[in-house]
C-alpha cells in the first residue's frame, strides 16, 4: 500500500465499517466502541496525512487515478490540495467527537445508528477529495442518505417535515449540477476536474452556484435549515452545520471559482450581495431566536455567507481567511451543538423562556460554553477573529463596502452570541433547570475539550491554516491555475 | 416437396431450454404426487432457467459477429444474448421467490413463466415481423393466465381480464402496423424493410409511417409507457406479485431491448420521426408516472407508477437512437430490473407476513422488523430515485448524456425535474418502513414466515443493483458489444 492510497482508506474505511456494523451481530457497547475506534483510525490517518503533506508544491498529492466509467472518461480521482487537507481533518475530527456523543448518550438501534454515522464520515471525506466531477456528485448526493436516515429516525418530533424540506430542497439543487455537469463533462470530453479546461458558460455556473448556494446555505436558499437544525439529534446538526455546509462553500472554492473564472467574476456583485444578505439577515435572525439550537443555527447561515464574500473577493487574503474560517466554524458550532444536546439533556428544552442560571454550580459547562462563545464572537485573539479579519480584508481590498457590512455581521455575532450565554448562564435560574442537573461529565468534556482545544490552538497559531492552505501561500495563482 | 431453411439450433437453444422445462413443469402438474409438486415442478424450473443463462452466456461469448438465422427470422447476436441473459436471470428469481410465495397451481405456474420467458427470449432476437408477432403473443398469453392464476382471488382475475383486453388492444395495433408496414415495403424483415425504403425512396411513405406508428404504439403497450399505461397500475396492484415482479421487470427488458432493434434495422431512415415521438412518450410517462405516484397509498400501485416513469427515463435513451443511447438503454436495464423484481420481491414477503394488501400505512415498521429486506428495499428506493446507492444513478447519468449528445438539453431538464419529484414517493417508502412508529400497526400475531428463497433473490437483486455501481466499465462494455450489433 502507497501513501497515495491514504486518501482512498480515509473514504473506504468507515464505509466498510459500517458494513461492518450491519452485518455482525454485536452488541450495543461493541459497536458503539468499534465505531468510536474506527474514527480514531480516520484521525489517526489524517494526522499521517498532514504530517507528510508538503505545503510548499502545487498541484494534487495524495491521488489515486482508475477509470471508472471508461467511455465517458469518467474516473475514480481522489487527491487532497492544502485547503482539502483541512477540511478532511474538520470532517473526521467532528465526526469522532459526534460517534462519541452518540455513543455517550445511547442511542437506540445502535447498529443502525452507527453504521449509518460512519457511512456519513466516508461520503463528506468523499466530497472534499473528490477530482471527478461524478465522482463529487455521487458523494455529495451520498452524504444525504444517511442523513435523511439520521434525522428522520433519531431525530425530535417534527422530524419527517424536516426530513422532507432537507431533502427536496438539497436535491434541487444537486439535480440541477447534476444536469450541469452532464452538460459540462460532455461538452469538455472529460470529467476529471484537474485536467478539465475553464469554461466560459454562465449557465453552468449557476447550476453548480445554486447546488452549493442550498447546501451552504445562502440567503434566501435557507428554507430547510432551521426545521433540519432544531428536529435532528443534536451530534447529527453537529455534523449538519459543521462539516456538512462546508461542501457548499467547499464546492464553491474548486468548482465554481476554479473551473468558471469568467462566471464567477460576471456575477461577483450578485453572490458577495447574497453572502452579505446571508451574513446580515442571519445574524439578526440568531439575535431574534428563541432556542439555543436557533441561534447557533441562524449564526452558521450568517457564517456561510461570510465565507462566501471571502471567497468572492477573489483576493488571497480573502482565500486564507474563508479557508480558516470554514475550519474554525467548524469546530465551533460543532462544539456549541454538543453543548446545545448537553443541556437539552439536562432541561429537556432548548428554549430560552425555560432555561438561565445554568453557571451556578456547573463551572465545566459555564467554562465551556463561555470559551466557545467567545471565541465564535471573534474577540481578538481567537481562530474565529483572524478568520474573519483576513476576510473583511479580503473583502475591503475589493471594496470597503463589503468589509462594513462584513464587520456589521461581527458586530451582530456579539449581540447574539452573549445573548446566548447569558440566556443559558446567567440570569435567574429557568424554570425547566433543576438543582439536580449534573455539570458536564466526564464523558462529554472527553469529547468537547478536544474540539475547543484545537480551536485554542488554532488561535494561538491561525497561520498554521492560513499560510497552509494554498501551494505557495499565494491563493489567487492556486485558483486561476486551477490548483494545477 | 417443402423447402425447409438451415436452423442454427444453437442460436434458439435459450428458448429451447425454457421451453423444455416449461413443458416437465406442466407434465409434473399430471404425474407428480401433490405432496411433491411444488418441489419438482421449481426445481425443474430453477433448472431451466439456470440452463437458459448458461446457453445465452455462452451465446454471448460465440456471437462476436451478429448475423440473422433461420431464413432470417432470428438475430443470432450479442444484443439478443445480452438481453437473454437478463430476462432468465430475472425468471431465475421469478422462480425463486414463486416456490414459497404461490400455494396453488404451482406446477402451472412455473409452467407458465417459462412459457412466457422463453417467449421473451425469442422476442429480443426476432428479426422479422412476423417472428416479432408471433413470440410478443407466446409471452403475452402466459402472462394473461399469470395474472389471474389466483382466480379465487378478486383482483387477481380483475388483472388478467383488465391485462388481456388491453394488451389484445396493443397487440392489434403492433400487427396492423406491421401489416401497413409489409404493405408499403412488400418486406418483412427488419433489414429488408430499412433496403426496400432506402431502394424505392418511401421514407416518408404515408402508409409506412402511419405503420410505424402503430408498431411504436404496439411496442408502447407492452413496455407500459404513457399514454399507453392505463393498464398497469391496475395489472401490477390485482396480480400475485409474484408475478408482477416478473412482469416489471422481464418484459420491460424485453420490450426496450426489441424497441431499439426495430426502429433501427427497420426504420433508420424515419429516425427523425421515431426520435421526437419517443421523447414525446417519455415525457408523457415521466409526468403521468412520477405525479401519479404521488398520491398512491398501495405500495404496488405507487411502484407500477414508479416503473411507468422509469419507463420515461429508458425511452430518454431511445429517443436519442444513437450508439450511446443504446448502450444507456441496456446499461440501465440491468440495475433497473434487478431492482424492480427486488423491491416487488420485498412488497411479496410482507404481503405474506400480513395477508392483506401492502399499504404505506400498513408497511410501518417494516425495515425494523426485517432488517434485511428493509435495507434491501432501501437501496431499491434510493436507487430508484437516482441516489447513488446502485446503478440506478449511473443509468440515469447515461440516458441523460445520450439525450445531451443527441443535442436534446431540455429532455435532460426533463429529466431532471422528474427524478426530483419522483423522490417524495420513494422517500415516502422510506418513511413508512423506518420512521413510522410500529405501534400504528395492527400485528396480526405470529412470527414471520420463513423466506430463504426470497431472501436469496432480494440478495441478488441487491448484489446487482450495488455492484453495477462500482462495475460500470464491465458492464459498459458488455452493453457496447451488445449495442455493436444493431446499426448505429
């Protein structure tokens, strides 16, 4: 076995353990630790990965080229740039801490439940390594089953209107870059999105822009987001806003940017407006929602359209800092969404009406929330506040207007975000919050400290992405020579 | 004296096998203790249909190069083998899950599906009109008596009656065609008809278009596409499911795989004509099968729409009448009639389970209960709706490049917008069989029966709807030596 097959194993690995886990008959406590195990593998081989990823070369490393559909020269190319690297390592770092949660709180049909959750980890490592554009398509569109099957069985009890809206709405759009990308492959003779030629059709654009506009989500293709957010097991809306959404803006950096350079700068003015309307209207509809998985949700929505003005900018710090952003937010509303399933636990409701008063006596939960918290308000000196600093610079090296409204939506993510906190902390003791309720215990804070743990490092050490991400730490050359 | 024709006995041994056995299952009905029937009469059907796909592999391997036999009444070619060895591993499975699902009138039975099997075989290799005629009836009257095998049963003798009367209706139009079609050209054979248009110049010919038609009419019928569906959701729902499994999925194969022999041996010239009233058809059935579907409760009548559209997403790939489009068309008919008998497979074991018509209502819980069949049903679904969890993805990619190559973007659009309402129903499926609570349900009491035979089948079904995801370049290639022997 090569290095180059490391990218393969991080796909194939948790899909066969999810065969795995359908096919033998083990018990509750048994699968739950083979899954748990089976990410720390995915871990462990990123981990591998990173340490031998030369970030100073251009081009693809890591890949593995086999036909697949031979006369439509369709093929099986899998490869990581520096950008994907991280996003792979958010993916199978989020999904460990999420198996785990799973695994710590019991979930019912656990063979089922686990398989399905590794199905998931395989399926997004997928979409972030993918160099086919069928090949993307197809792990895209596998990312949604077991999702749909997550939500809709595990999930509370608007779960089957949810599953719906998530469903027909995602599908939407994957159907219409379904239809662009038979269009494209066949126009260009070949799928294969490291050797494809740019095109100049804005048509195709749009379809590919309107798949990842829903998946990210964009304003207003935000339909299905609160309903998904608020009804799914909160380890599953982990994933969902974690990891899941940055295939949007994921998809947007290596396709939509990359193989449309014409479209994208023809309709620049239109996407930076709906990543502001994202950003703005999102902000101001976290400060207005009344449940703490509302908040977080509407506050991703808002962080999607930050890093999508980023990415529009077109500039290299722009690049940098939506990469790290999409790395941090990650992490972060990873953690705020276990934290939220940590409280739901101990009140039974996430509405603020019910809760407050949660810090006294619970000093792991105030100290977790808190530092999370702060750090997703991008206080100075936080992963989240160079994130967004080098995208409103970015954005003003474009024009400042966009780095006002930008630094509006930081302006709102405090007001919400204390908001929060103090909702959930402070203020009198709710209603719903018993004297009885545990802190964090020790099982949580093993899954929860590590995500905050590499945020703090992240913090300390923002470069660490920033300067990582494209060959050369010069994004704009990576991007119109097409990562070649 | 009578001149008799040389006969490659080796070209027809498929349909002489099926037959055969279908002729030891009927005698097993007379000479065979009853406690014995069932066994002898499916294992001699197992049998045959096993030996069928050994000879029509075989044929397969030792038809390199397509000729017409038998005073060219028969194509002794790859594309006939191919669809040969579809339709008896279908029939494998038909007789599969029929040994535990049918209780009555089992050695008829099997009988009967050879019948109509080898009936099927013959059909794809017909190489004359009269040859067509003759095997479209042989497998349509065993499928008429198949329907309505349980006559004690209301609706099962509903469909056989419903299914002969308008099948005769399409059979009508298919002969008289033909007939307008000899008319014009004086010909029978497929080729012949193409030399004699491009010889005395009739493309356009009044009668021969007007032939052409009715042939296409004819054809519509039986692969039940719209506008000529109404028989199917009502056949498919009254009929054992047995055999609408068999149905669903051998005699589509049949009918698309004879579709695109015909039209291009016989009517290349007229392809302009043929291509626009088949994306015609095919957006018929897209719409009338996917919006239908919508409202259905029966699970069999929600797939007989399902299979009515899928009929559609099949025809995007004739339309295009290209090389591409034929290796689309058997490409997606592999993964799809696999599924198809899959999912009717899984409907019949819970049929059984409940004694009662299988409703969405009445299938909660399901994928709980039976996990196996309920996974299988899974990937069927979503394999339906064009998810990638089988082949089902990748033939919908096909026919949709095909339709792209022919320069036909909007029936791509078409398409497109029809897999995504199709996706509310068979998501519909899911929700019933995982989501549902079981409580909803009215348990009759009693463990399941045992299903080994059927889980075998669904197992196979499974097998080939997944792999054919990940072993689309084999298959591919089988489709594109098959599609070699027709002339694109």
């Amino acid at each position: 076995m090569t290095v180059s097959s490391l990218t393969s194993v991080l796909i194939w690995l948790p899909i066969a353990g999810a065969i795995a886990i359908w096919v033998l008959p083990l018990s509750r406590y048994a699968t739950g630790s083979l899954a748990v195990l089976i990410s720390l593998v995915e871990v462990g081989i990123w981990i591998e990965q990173a340490a031998r990823f030369d970030f100073a070369r251009s081009g693809l490393q890591f890949s593995e080229k086999t036909p697949w559909i031979k006369d439509l020269h369709v093929s099986y190319h899998v490869g990581e740039y520096g950008f994907s690297l991280w996003l792979v390592g958010l993916t199978v770092v989020a999904m460990t801490a999420c198996i785990g949660y799973g695994f710590w709180v019991g979930r019912d049909r656990p063979r089922a439940y686990f398989g399905l959750m590794l199905l998931l980890t395989g399926a997004t490592v997928g979409v972030f390594v993918a160099q086919d554009l069928l090949l993307f398509y197809a792990f895209f569109e596998a990312m949604l089953i077991p999702l749909y099957v997550l939500i809709g069985v595990w999930g509370g009890a608007g779960r089957l209107g949810a599953t719906v809206k998530l469903l027909i709405y995602t599908m939407a759009g994957s159907l219409v870059m379904l239809a662009a990308i038979v269009v494209y492959g066949l126009k260009v003779g070949t799928f294969d999105l490291v050797s494809a030629p740019v095109s100049t059709s804005r048509w195709l654009f749009l379809g590919f822009m309107l798949a990842f506009a829903i998946k990210a989500p964009l304003f207003p293709f935000h339909g299905w987001l609160p309903d998904a957010y608020r009804e799914a097991p909160p380890e599953v809306t982990a994933v969902l806003s974690g990891v899941i959404a940055k295939a949007g803006t994921y998809g947007m950096l290596r396709i939509a940017l990359t193989q449309f350079p014409d479209s994208a700068g023809y309709y620049r003015t239109v996407i930076l407006a709906l990543g502001a309307a994202a950003l703005v209207y999102g902000s101001l509809l976290a400060f207005r929602a009344p449940d703490f998985r509302g908040v977080v949700a509407y506050s991703s929505m808002a962080q999607s359209g930050l890093i999508t003005i980023g990415l529009f900018s077109g500039t290299n710090l722009g690049y940098d800092g939506a990469v790290l952003q999409m790395v941090a937010h990650g992490l972060v509303s990873t953690s705020l969404f276990l934290i939220a399933g940590a409280v739901e636990r101990r009140t039974t409701t996430g509405e603020f009406a019910f809760l407050g008063g949660m810090a006294k006596g619970r000093p792991a939960l105030a100290t977790l929330l808190m530092t999370v918290g702060i750090i997703s308000l991008a206080v100075p000196g936080s992963a989240a506040f160079a994130g967004e600093f080098l995208i409103l610079a970015g954005a003003y090296q474009l024009h400042w207007w966009w780095a006002v409204i930008g630094a509006s939506g930081i302006v709102l993510a405090a007001m919400y975000m204390l908001r929060l906190i103090s909702a959930v902390l402070h203020q009198a003791r709710g209603p719903r919050v018993a004297d009885e309720a545990l802190d964090m215990r020790p099982g949580e804070l093993a899954l929860i400290v590590p995500l905050v743990a590499a945020l703090l490092v992240l913090s300390a050490w923002p470069a660490g992405i920033s300067h990582h991400s494209f060959a050369g730490d010069d994004a704009t050359t990576a991007v119109t020579e097409q990562f070649r | 004296m009578i001149h008799t024709p040389h006969i490659d006995w080796f070209s027809i041994s498929t349909i002489l096998v099926l037959l055969g056995g279908s002729f030891v299952a009927l005698l097993s009905a007379v000479l065979v203790p009853a406690a014995w029937r069932r066994v002898v009469s499916s294992a001699v059907a197992a049998a045959a249909a096993t030996g069928g796909i050994v000879t029509s592999v075989w044929l397969y391997v030792d038809s390199a190069s397509g000729h017409s036999v038998i005073a060219g009444s028969f194509y002794r070619d790859r594309w006939t083998a191919l669809a040969q060895v579809i339709l008896c591993a279908t029939t494998l499975a038909t007789v599969l899950v029929g040994s535990e699902q049918i209780r009555e009138h089992e050695a008829e039975f099997f009988a009967l599906i050879l019948a109509s099997a080898a009936g099927m075989t013959f059909f794809v290799g017909a190489a004359n009109l009269m040859t067509m005629f003759l095997s479209l009836e042989w497998f349509s009257i065993a499928l008429y008596i198949l329907c309505a095998i349980e006559y004690g049963r209301e609706g099962s003798l509903e469909a056989g009656l419903k299914y002969l009367i308008v099948g005769s209706f399409g059979s009508a139009a298919l002969l008289f065609g033909s007939a307008l079609v000899y008319g014009a050209t004086n010909r029978i054979g497929f080729a012949e008809i193409a030399q004699a248009v491009a010889a005395h110049g009739l493309s356009g010919d009044a009668l021969l278009v007007l032939g052409l038609a009715m042939i296409i009419a004819g054809l519509a019928f039986k692969s039940s596409s719209a506008p000529f569906h109404m028989w199917t959701p009502d056949v498919y729902q009254g009929a054992p499911t047995t055999v609408t499994a068999f149905m669903s999925s051998a005699t589509k194969v049949a009918a698309f795989a004879l579709m695109l022999r015909v039209l291009r041996t016989a009517f290349p010239q007229e392809t302009h004509l043929w291509s626009w009233a088949f994306a015609g058809i095919a957006v018929a059935s897209l719409v009338i099968g996917n919006f239908a579907a919508l409202v259905q409760r029966d699970v069999k009548r929600l797939l007989a729409y399902s299979s009515i559209s899928h009929a559609g997403f099949i025809l995007i790939g004739v339309s295009a009448g290209t090389a591409l489009g034929g290796r689309a068309v058997m490409y997606y008919l592999i993964p799809y009639s696999a599924m198809a008998f899959g999912s009717f497979a899984v409907v019949a074991a819970r049929e059984r389970e409940l004694g009662a018509r299988v409703t969405l209502d009445n299938l909660a819980g399901f994928g709980w209960e039976r996990p196996f069949l309920g996974v299988a049903l899974w990937f069927f679904m979503f394999g339906f709706a064009g998810l990638p969890l089988g082949g089902g993805f990748v033939g919908k990619f096909y026919v949709f490049a095909a339709a792209y190559e022919h320069g036909w973007t909007w029936l791509v659009i078409v398409g497109v917008l029809a897999t995504l309402v199709s996706l509310y129903y068979y998501l519909g499926v899911m929700r019933a069989i995982y989501m549902r609570p079981t409580a909803e349900l009215a348990v009759t009491g009693g463990s399941p029966p045992r299903d080994a035979l059927l889980h075998v089948a669904v197992g196979a079904a499974l097998v080939v709807s997944v792999g054919s995801l990940f072993a689309v370049s084999p298959m591919i290639t089988l489709a594109r030596h098959a599609a070699s022997a027709l002339p694109f």
